[in-house]
C-alpha cells in the first residue's frame, strides 16, 4: 500500500521546492539585468597573497554559471559548488513532486533515520575537498 504525504509534509515540500526555484530564478534575473553577484563578495585573500584558490574560490561564478544553464561551465569552474547546486535541484524535484502531487517516497524514511548530521558534514567537507583539489590541480597547471 502506498502512503501519501501528509499536508504539512506537503507544505514543506512546497517551500523547499519554491525556495530553490526562487533562489536560481533570482540569481538568474540578477545576471540578466547586469548585476554582477560576484562583486558582493570581493577578491579572495588567499588568492591575493598566494596565488592559490582559497576552497570556495570560483564558487560564486559556478553557482551563476548554473543558475544562467551553462552547466559544463559551473562544472568546470568549481566541480563542488555545482555537484551541490545539482543536488539542491534534485531535491526540489522531489519536493515538487511531493507537494503537488502528494507523492510520498519512503526510501526518505530510511535515509534520514539512518543519516547523522555528522554524515552530512563529512559528505560536505569530502565534497568541498574535492572540489578545492580540482581548482588547486588547475592553479598549480598553470603555472608551470
């Protein structure tokens, strides 16, 4: 027997689902009226004394470059920063899915039984490595 979500499940669902999609359609818009999000940020120190990209450096552009569409470009920039934008719009999927439909999907249950919040760190920090090691691999390419 199927089980179907609750309604507050589904209005949970509803706002991860519209909180994802606001927040890519505003970056989206930002870029398209001329604002560049990145100037927010500034340059990043240790790139400005050493020469290597911090573990977040290109982050932001990644992220744009997702936001626009141009994936081979988010990936190529910053490979952690996007690989976590395409989980964010899995997510949501889901959570679409759930809220407008009502679809309930039990593989849920046993995930975030089995799921600490230190496995969800370890997965970022291992992710976050990764991603810097790629953007380090290229600094270091370069300059040789």
């Amino acid at each position: 027997m199927r089980r179907r979500a609750t309604a507050r499940q589904r209005k949970i669902a509803a706002v991860i689902a519209a909180g994802t999609l606001a927040l890519f359609a505003s970056l989206y818009l930002a870029q398209r009226r001329g604002f560049d999000v990145g100037t927010l940020f500034g340059q990043c120190g240790m790139m400005q004394r050493t020469g290597l990209p911090c573990p977040t450096c290109w982050m932001t552009r990644s992220v744009l470059a997702f936001a626009r569409g141009d994936l081979i470009a988010a990936y190529s920039m910053q490979p952690a920063a996007a690989f976590l934008c395409t989980l964010l719009v899995i997510g949501a999927f889901f959570a679409f899915l759930t809220s407008v439909f009502g679809v309930y999907f039990s593989a849920l249950d046993r995930l975030v039984a089995e799921i600490r919040i230190r496995h969800i760190a370890l997965g970022l920090l291992v992710i976050l490595a990764a991603g810097w090691a790629v953007t380090l691999a290229r600094a270091l390419a370069a300059r040789i």
